[in-house]
C-alpha cells in the first residue's frame, strides 16, 4: 500500500514537471503587446525586455522616477578674472537651505598664474586647477544669482593636513553643528599629492568660524587595497541613524585607471569611520554624489568605469543597481536635498543643484566655473520635459568631438597600406 501511493506521489510530481516544462518551452501565440504594460506580463520574455521589468523602476524613462535630462543655467554673481585661468571654483558641496537663504561650499584657487604642472609649480604657481586652494563659500536667495563671503576653511599652517591645499569639500548638518570634510593636501598634485587623505572642520553656524579637527578622519587603504593611494570626494548623509560618508578612489594604476565609489560609516562625525567590507559599493563615477530615495539610496555615476552615465539605487545604501541610462550628467554635482541629514524613511530625491565645468577655455588657462543643474529626480515633481529621451544635438556639437591629431594620422597611414596593395 506505502509502494503504491509512493509510486502515484512521483507519477504525479513526473506530470507536474512535463506540464511545466511543455509550458515553458511553448511558443508565445500573440506578438508582444503593442501598448507597453506597466506590470511585467507573463509570457516568455527576451532577455532586454526581462531586464526592462526587473531592472528599472519603470518599464519606460518617462514613468521612471530616477530617470532625467539635466538642464544647467549659467549663474551670475561669480568673477573669473575674464577667464584667464587665475581663478577658479571647482567641486562644489551639497546645498542646503539655513537662515533663509541657500548655501555652498566649493573649491576656491586664486593665484598669479593658471595651473603649470608639477614640475614648474612653487608656493604662489599651482600645479593642477585643485593646488594652492581654500574652501570658499557663497550664498543665494534663489539659487541663480549668488554673493560670495569669501573663505569658510583656509590652508592650514604647515605641516596640518591640508597644508599645500584643502579641496572637494561637503557638508554634514548633524545635531545641530555643521561639519565640512574635505581632501587635505601635502604636497602639490602630480607628486603624489593626491595622494591625501580626509579632514575635516566643524561650526556652530554654517557662517563659520570653523574650527579644524587637525586629524586624518578617514585614512587610505593597506597597501595593496583598491583605496590604498586615496580617499577623495568625501560625501557624507545620515542614514539609519548614522553617518554614511561615501568617497571615490583611484584604483588599478595608469594606464587603465579605475574611479570607483567606497562607503564608510560611524557614529560620531569625527569619526572614527569604520569603512564597509563590501568596498567598492559603486564599480564606476568620478566624482560623488547620492541622495536618500525612498527607503534607500540613489546616486549619479559619471564618468569612468562600465556603469557610467547612469543613475543607481541601492534599497540598503550598500548593494547598487542601475536604474536608469543618462547623459550628460552634472560634474561634481552638488544637490539640495532637503532631507539630507533627516534619516528619512521616504527619500523624496532631488530637482536642482549646483556643479562645474572643468577647462573652460583652453588648457593654457584651465579653470573651472560653477553652474546650476535642474532635473526631475523627485517623488514630488512631474516634468515630462525632463523626461525625453531622444535630444536633437546640431552637427557642431558632434564635429567637435573628432578625431585627435593620432586618430587621423592611423586613419591616414591605414588608407595608405590598402591603397598601396
């Protein structure tokens, strides 16, 4: 009797299986429908239109929440001395709204000259567009249109951290006290100046004065370590109570050079930050900027590495995925971003900010100036101009990016051994 239902139970699992696998490899009888569905439809799937449901947050850019155009505005209030490379603002902080107005923080360099490399740099003569630098700041009553207050941290006395130049700031607003991290340079960039690690000062008003910690907050890698050489970009918001400080590093050596995103954390914002063991979080992006979305964390990634140009998610702060293809994506960008430092449960995510634009003339005069950035990365906004996904760009925008003077002389020299066989 046990024989015969045991006989039946597998008989029946052997019917189940055929059933399901007949099923499976079924071919789909209807085509694909022509109005996409919102909801991943069950049939057979490609595997693009499996990773179009499973993958976004949308089936199409113009439903997905973290999908945009950016669209950035000149802003006035700003001095470049005409341009001539002398003065630059570069690598800007997050925006935050006190006392009524808006505020920034960003890299400061006003020097006799424009950046003349490692080799002709002295004490007045920059090496790079980040050398011999102070930490600026500006305010705005409508994001637009910004005064200067001139310098929030200042090069500190030799041999501080951040002697040669302080750099890439970003600002924490915790328990009421304001907190700028930021690159402290020892030595000028381009001998192994970037090299440096993180410091940081703290206020009782974001009008300053700052006081310096005048320690290394988060120190390199082992030797060896993806991190080892440097922690750049500091960035930090408040996450499930506590500080995640997110930061890029340079990692695999010239020439295949490789900038990924790493995480640490603490409780305390002069630390001490304990870094996250799955480091890297983030395989690709030059420069760092995220934002609570939601229940997780969003962030942009340009630049560099094989998931550029897109905008991720990570549901724990840790663990990224893509959530939409872009372009164009703000350098540097520094959003406002409400709930910053709130530990929100909802991230409502992000419309404008502030960025840069790097060699704005020529390299002989290489500068950065600041600029707005407007997108639709919120829950609360529905721009469906900043949806599309097809932007018309005029043939001049292409011609100037042909070849370079190498691309043409293969090209010639290829031309040549074929036309000569």
């Amino acid at each position: 009797m046990i024989q015969k239902t045991l006989s039946r139970i597998i008989l029946v699992g052997i019917c189940a299986v055929s059933v399901f696998a007949c099923k499976a490899q079924t071919k789909n009888t209807d085509g694909f429908p022509f109005v996409l569905p919102k909801e991943k439809p069950n049939r057979a799937l490609s595997a693009a239109m499996e990773r179009n449901y499973d993958a976004y947050l949308a089936p199409t850019p113009q439903e997905n929440e973290l999908y945009s155009q950016f669209k950035y505005t000149k802003l006035k209030g700003f001095d470049y001395n005409n341009d001539d490379g002398t003065i630059s603002r570069r690598d800007p902080s997050k925006v935050i709204l006190a006392n009524g107005k808006y505020y920034v923080w960003y890299t400061h360099r006003d020097t006799p000259t424009p950046p003349q490399g490692a080799e002709k740099c002295n004490d007045t003569i920059p090496s790079s567009d980040w050398d011999l630098c102070d930490i600026w700041y500006a305010t705005s009553k409508d994001g637009f249109t910004w005064e200067e207050q001139g310098v929030a941290v200042p090069r500190p006395p030799k041999p501080n951290v951040g002697w040669r130049s302080v750099a890439t700031s970003d600002i924490l607003v915790w328990k009421g006290k304001y907190y700028l991290y930021y690159q402290g340079f020892m030595e000028a960039s381009g001998k192994r100046g970037d090299d440096c690690p993180v410091a940081v000062s703290y206020a009782d008003s974001p009008d300053g004065p700052w006081t310096a910690y005048n320690k290394v907050v988060i120190p390199n890698g082992a030797e060896g370590d993806w991190d080892q050489f440097s922690i750049h970009d500091p960035y930090p918001l408040v996450y499930k109570g506590k500080i995640y400080l997110y930061y890029k590093s340079d990692a695999n050596g010239q020439p295949n050079l490789v900038r990924m995103q790493g995480l640490a954390v603490a409780d305390n914002p002069l630390g001490p930050f304990e870094k996250n063991p799955l480091n890297p979080v983030i395989n690709s992006g030059h420069e760092t900027t995220l934002f609570p979305f939601k229940t997780g964390i969003a962030a942009l990634v340009i630049r560099d590495g094989n998931e550029h140009n897109t905008v991720q998610y990570a549901e724990d702060g840790i663990n990224f995925n893509i959530a939409s293809i872009t372009y164009l994506m703000p350098n540097a960008g520094g959003p406002y971003i409400p709930d910053a430092f709130t530990d929100t449960k909802d991230g409502r995510g992000i419309t404008w900010g502030i960025s840069h634009f790097t060699t704005v003339t020529s390299w002989a005069t290489n500068h950065a100036v600041l600029t707005r950035f407007d997108c639709d990365l919120s829950q609360d906004v529905n721009d469906p101009s900043m949806k599309h996904s097809n932007t018309y760009y005029k043939p001049e925008f292409y011609y100037n990016h042909g070849l370079n003077g190498k691309q043409r002389e293969r090209v010639q020299q290829e031309n040549k051994r074929l036309l000569d066989q």
